[in-house]
C-alpha cells in the first residue's frame, strides 16, 4: 500500500464497512426504537448448511411423501369418505372460489368455514397466527388455502417469503390440505414456485396457465369463471391429490353460503 | 461455525450464477473491490502488470455476469485489434476499408445473432406465414455496449483518429474495461486510450470523488430506482387494474425511475473508474431540465447520443445535405438509436417518435428562435418537453402496444381525484422518494459542486457514516414491499 497511500483512507472504510455489516448480521434482528433494522445476511448466508442440489430435494421431498402417505393413508382414507369439515383461508380470490366450495360442501353434507382476508398475502399470514387460531376454532378436518395474488410481481421472492410460506404449512399440522395457487395474469416472479416447493406432494393446484375470464379490475375472475376454476380444483384433486375427498359430487346450485364466513380487512 | 460451510458458500458466490449479474450495486462486487484496490495500487506504477490484472479482473467481472460470453469478448477484441494493426501496415485505401468492414460485419454479426435473431426471424414469418419458434438465445450481457466501442476503435483507427494499440493486451483493457463494460458509459477510443498510456495514477482528491458519485450512484440505482420501481411494476402489469391518477404516477415514477437507474449506474461507473485514475465522460447532465428534444438528446445517455451522432448520422450526411436529408438522417439515426436499446417493434417506435419529435423542433426553431426566452415560455416549453419525453417512455416500458394505449388511455379517461388523497396517505414513501428526485433534479448544478467538494475534504469519519448510512437506507429499503391494491375494488 506505500506506493497508493490515496487508497489507504477509502480501503478502511470499505473494510470496516464490511466488517460491521457482517458483524451485525450474525445478530439479528436487531430492533432501535421498535424499527426493525435489517442487516445483510452475509453471516447467515456464509454459515448457512449448503442447499440441497434439486435432485437431492425432489427426492428428499418424494421419500418424505411416501412416508407420511404410507403412515397417514388407511386413516385418512377413513375420514376422507366421511363428512368434512373445511376451513378455507385466503385473499380476496374467496370472493369467487368459497360459494362454489360451499356449494360442493352443501351438496355433499360437508360443512365450510370461509375466513377472507382481504389483500393478504403469505407474509400477511405467514408472520401471524391466524390459521392456527381459525383451525383451533373451528377444528377442520381439512384446509384449503388460496394466497399469492398479490404478491405474484414481488421481487427476490423465494428468499423473502419462504420463512413465511413454511410457517403456514406448519400451522396447518397434520391435517390433509390444498393450497390453490393464485390465478396469474401475467408472469409472477416466483411465488408458485414457491409454494409448489413447500408443499407437500399433491397439496398444491397450480393455476397458473389456466384461462380466466376476468372481471374489470383485470384480476379477479368473473363469477363462471371462479365456479369453473374450482370445478377444476375438485377434479384435479380426485386424481393426483394427496387427500382426495371422496364426497365431492359436482352440486346442482352453482353457488351457495358457507357455514360460517369471516371477513378480515386489509392489514395496512 | 463449519468452515466448510463457509467455503462452500462462498465458492457459490464467486462462479457464475444466471440469475445474479455482478452488479456495482452487490454485495459481491464490494467484497472483491475491497481485494482489488490493495493489489491495484500495489501494481499502478508498474504498468504492465497492472494492465494484466484489470483485464484479468475485468474478464472475471464479465466471467460473473455472462459466464464463457468472456470468450467471446476475447475474440472480438483480438479480431479489431489484428485488423486495426493490419490497416497501419496496409498502404491501399481499398484495402483498409475492407478491413473496417470486415470488423464492423464481425462486430454487428454476433450483436444481432444474440441480439436481433428472433426478432428479425419472427418478422419474416409474420410476413410469409407459418409457425416461428424461438431460438433459446442467451444475450451477453453488455454486448450492445462493448459493441458500440469497438466499432468506435475500428473507424477511428481507419480515420487516423487514433493510433491502433501497440498490443493486445491494451485494446483489450479498452474494450473490457469493467467499469463501463455492462452498461457503459460508451468508452471511446480517442479518449480513452491515451489514458492507457499515461497512466495516470489518481489523486486522494480524485479517489474520494470517485466514492462521492459511487455514493450518489447507489441513493439513486439501490435505494430509490429499485424502491419506485415496485410501484411502477404494478401498474405496467396490469394497466387497467388503477385509477388514471395512479396510472399518472406510474408514467411519472417509471420517467423517474429509468432516469435514476440508469444515471445512477453511470455514476457509479464513471466514480469507480477514477479512483482507479481514468476519467470517463458524463453520461447524464440533468436530462430532465431541458426545455426541448435537442437540448433532452444532448444531455441523455450522452455517450450513446454522441455515439450515434458520430458513427450514423454524420456518415449518413448529417446536416450537409440539404434540409429533407437533415430530417431523415436524424429520424434513421433515432431509429437505429431505439433499436439498439432492444429487439421489438415497441423500441423502434419510441426511437422513431423522438427522430420525428426532433425533427420537427428542428424545423421551427427559427421560429422558436424568435420568442423571447421568458420565463412563462421557458415553463411551458419545459413542460412540453417533459410530457413528450414520460409518454415515449410508456412505449418503452409497457409490455405490449395495447397496454402502452391502454395505460395512457386510462390517465384520460378515468382520471378519479378522490385517489388523489388516498394515494398520497398510502403511497407516501414513493411520494417522498419522487419528490426527493424532482427537488435533486431543479437545484443548481453548482450546488453539486459544493456539496462533492465538502464530502471530498471531509473528515474521513463523515465518509465512513455517509457510506453506512446509504448501505443501511438501501437494506431497509431492498425489502420493503409494495403490495398491489387489489382491495380497492371491493
């Protein structure tokens, strides 16, 4: 360094610098005055245990499958060919998709819980303890979620709400699921990905690349648009679900009322 | 802690990752400049050295953000640089020129087999029929850029502008050099290579203005382009989905957003290229104050502006060959111009508008000539300016035609006022961040000069906390999410 001395002062900025913001990132979070100060998770991303190649994740994924199916199947298979009773959580998307579920519950002697959650989204869900509490109340027998439209154009996705799409799976325990995903209308930056890479194997319904009528607001499905979309939701699920329900014959009423609906406003 | 862990972790950083370019604005990029700056000060008396360990570094940046593309830049650079020494040993004219042209037809052949194959492909079977499928082309990153100065090089040493480099090796400094080789400034060789051979060594002054802009680069392309950007991202996905107001303050944070993105970037180049001791040219000069296209052109991306002013429309006759020739070479250079920015219709548009746009300013300016220059007349040409120039850029953004119409319809025709409030109480960070731009934008540039001189001669523990603030302000701020406003529906 004699011989570039102008560089002495900017190289240790640079360095202490780096070395504070990697000290500060092996303790977080790190909270002043309630705000969150967030840090640059070198220390977590250098220390991290390396992530499994996708051939080792698929795999881990279809054993982990096979497992809990084999250890789960008889059971469930029992309490599938009984009545249900559904919990189904999620954003604005309910609007369309839970009168045509309450309508198969109706026609099958199943009964719906519906909690919409306006604007909500994984993280809205995700950081809480709503589903947790919902299932408490309402003990479910099976849960159908429908989250990721408005987050489909959020960036850096998979490391920002992985943490968040886990914890609602796990909320959900043991108890057979399907998560629907969101019905894109334009590319989304990863969140089914996302999902289809949490959830268990036959939990998730892509959407996406479906055709939906929309209505003006350019997102939501028309009313026969949503009844056919879960039309196709409960046709998928009695070929490649991992809990199909074995009720589920197509209704004569296109739409009918929940058991019971809960509305929550949009958290902001 | 695993060691291990540790290494293989890092390893995973260092080779190339499709999804993660290095950018000036990474983490990763500051950790390996961190290594850069010792070993380069060690080598900067000894030039030979340290011109191999900037390629080499500079290689290995493009290595990051293209993989094996480096390759490819290797061998353009060893193409002009054969040829260029060629022509100095050439005496026929005839020949010469035959080597530029082999060159420039190397040069824009790779550009538009990367660049243009699908699109001009597309074009053909839109016009005979049948089915196009796609060719799975991965563009290099940069390669518009780098294209762009080794055509320079090539002509200029054909011109006698320049003397062709004595090696190798310095040519392929110029054309590699990592500051600029992403996303420019355009290097040219007149300029640049001279300061090869001089070089240089930067001085402490030049060292911490060089961080100033880096500084300034990154509060505009980390904190405040990538913020609004969310914002703006919503509503060209999704056109009809907003009210007109908020589709009016996507069209200003997009005019906005491109602005600091890009100019940020520069920033960021040109400050890292002089603490290195090379000195590259603006490449923005406060675009958004001029009251006219003229004036916009010649204060935008001025590298590229100049480039094309250049290397097209001088070639093409310039202004020499009468007043309709003057108009069409302008209209052709801007046609070219959008062109280069990317492979669709909607680029050739915007370029083509700004060429019509000039050249209509160019026919009555000298009756603009004859308004006195008043304040009044001032604003309202400003305003004109800037209107023209935020709803060009929604050709240039929106995905397709029908959203770019369907956008600037909305804004006329459901306009809604009572958003106007809501907005302004939900969205009041992008608010503040857009009002932040357009006050930085109006102060006089001399202020710049005041405040860059202060942070130059400060005390090094101001530059250490000026530096840490804008590190944390862009971490608060890299995951703050805008959330579409689908319950407004209901």
């Amino acid at each position: 360094m004699n011989k570039g001395n102008q560089y002495i002062g900017l190289w240790l900025i640079l360095l202490i610098s780096l070395a504070l913001f990697i000290v500060l990132s092996a303790y977080e979070p790190i909270k002043i005055c309630g705000v969150e100060i967030r840090t640059t998770k070198v220390y977590e991303r250098l220390t991290r245990e390396p992530e499994p190649t996708p051939e080792e994740i698929a795999e881990a994924k279809q054993k982990e499958a096979e497992e809990k199916a084999a250890k789960q199947k008889e059971l469930q298979k029992q309490k599938l060919s009984e009545p249900q009773t559904i919990l189904f959580i999620g954003d604005s998307m309910l609007e369309g998709l839970a009168p045509r579920l309450a309508s198969y519950a109706k026609e099958n002697n199943h009964k719906l819980y519906s909690v919409i959650w306006y604007s909500s989204t994984s993280e809205v869900w995700g950081e809480t303890d709503s589903l947790k509490v919902n299932i408490e109340r309402y003990k479910p027998t099976y849960v159908f979620i429908c989250l990721g439209a408005n987050e489909l154009f959020v960036r850096d996705i998979a490391t920002k709400r992985d943490k968040f799409v886990k914890n609602i799976i796990s909320q959900i325990g043991d108890l057979p699921y399907l998560w629907i995903g969101p019905p894109n209308w334009k590319p989304d930056t990863g969140i089914n990905d996302l999902i289809d890479k949490n959830a268990e194997k036959g939990c998730f319904f892509l959407s996406n690349g479906m055709h939906f009528d929309r209505t003006s607001d350019g997102a939501h499905p028309t009313r026969n648009s949503a009844i056919a979309w879960m039309d196709s939701v409960v046709r998928w699920m009695a070929k490649s679900s991992a809990y199909p329900i074995a009720n589920m014959k197509v209704p004569s009423e296109p739409t009918a009322r929940a058991t019971k609906q809960t509305v929550y406003q949009p958290k902001r | 802690m695993d060691l291990s862990h540790i290494w293989h972790n890092l390893s995973e950083f260092l080779i190339y990752q499709k999804d993660a370019p290095m950018l000036f604005s990474s983490g990763i990029f500051w950790f390996l400049f961190l290594l850069f700056i010792p070993i380069y000060a060690a080598l900067k008396n000894r030039r030979w050295q340290m011109i191999l360990f900037v390629v080499a570094f500079s290689l290995y940046f493009y290595y990051k953000s293209s993989g094996f593309f480096f390759l490819l830049l290797i061998g353009t650079s060893l193409l002009d640089w054969s040829l260029s020494r060629m022509m100095l040993k050439l005496g026929s004219k005839l020949a010469k020129k035959l080597c530029v042209f082999t060159s420039i037809v190397a040069s824009i052949g790779v550009l538009c087999y990367f660049k243009y194959a699908n699109f001009f492909m597309w074009n053909w079977t839109q016009m005979i029929g049948g089915n196009f499928q796609p060719l799975d082309i991965i563009l290099p990153v940069g390669i518009s850029f780098y294209t762009f100065q080794s055509i320079s090089y090539i002509v200029d040493v054909y011109k006698e502008r320049v003397a062709p480099t004595k090696t190798w090796l310095e040519y392929l400094f110029f054309l590699s050099f990592f500051p600029a080789l992403v996303a420019g400034p355009i290097v040219r060789a007149d300029y640049f290579l001279p300061q090869i051979s001089q070089n240089k060594k930067a001085t402490r002054d030049e060292v911490y203005l060089g961080f100033w802009m880096i500084i300034l680069g990154i509060v505009k392309k980390a904190i405040i382009a990538d913020y609004i950007s969310q914002y703006n991202d919503l509503i060209f996905s999704n056109p009809t989905g907003y009210t007109g107001f908020e589709s009016l303050m996507g069209v200003i944070g997009y005019t906005m957003q491109i602005y600091c993105d890009f100019s940020g970037y520069s920033d960021m180049a040109i400050g890292i290229a002089l603490i290195m001791g090379f000195k590259l040219s603006k490449n923005f000069d406060f675009p958004y104050k001029s009251s006219n296209l003229t004036d916009f052109w010649r204060n935008w991306h001025i590298s590229l502006s100049s480039w094309l002013r250049d290397y097209i429309y001088i070639p093409l006759g310039g202004n020499r060959k009468g007043t309709i020739r003057t108009y069409v070479n302008n209209f052709l250079t801007m046609l070219i111009g959008g062109l280069w920015h990317g492979a669709d219709w909607k680029f050739v548009f915007w370029g083509a508008m700004h060429g019509v746009g000039l050249a209509i300013h160019k026919a009555f300016k000298p009756i603009l000539n004859k308004i006195p220059n008043v304040w009044p007349v001032k604003a309202i040409s400003w305003l004109i300016t800037i209107t023209i120039v935020s709803l060009l850029w929604v050709f240039f953004r929106a995905d397709s035609w029908t959203d770019s119409l369907a956008i600037i319809q909305n804004i006329f025709t459901n306009f809604r006022y009572d958003y106007i409030p809501v907005f302004l109480s939900v969205r009041y960070i992008w608010v503040v961040m857009i009002s932040i731009i357009i006050i930085a934008h109006s102060l006089p540039r001399r202020w710049y000069d005041v405040i860059s001189r202060w942070f130059v001669h400060s005390p090094w523990i101001a530059k250490f906390a000026i530096f840490v603030i804008v590190v944390q302000l862009v971490l608060q701020f890299m995951n703050e999410d805008v959330s579409p406003f689908i319950y407004f529906q209901f």
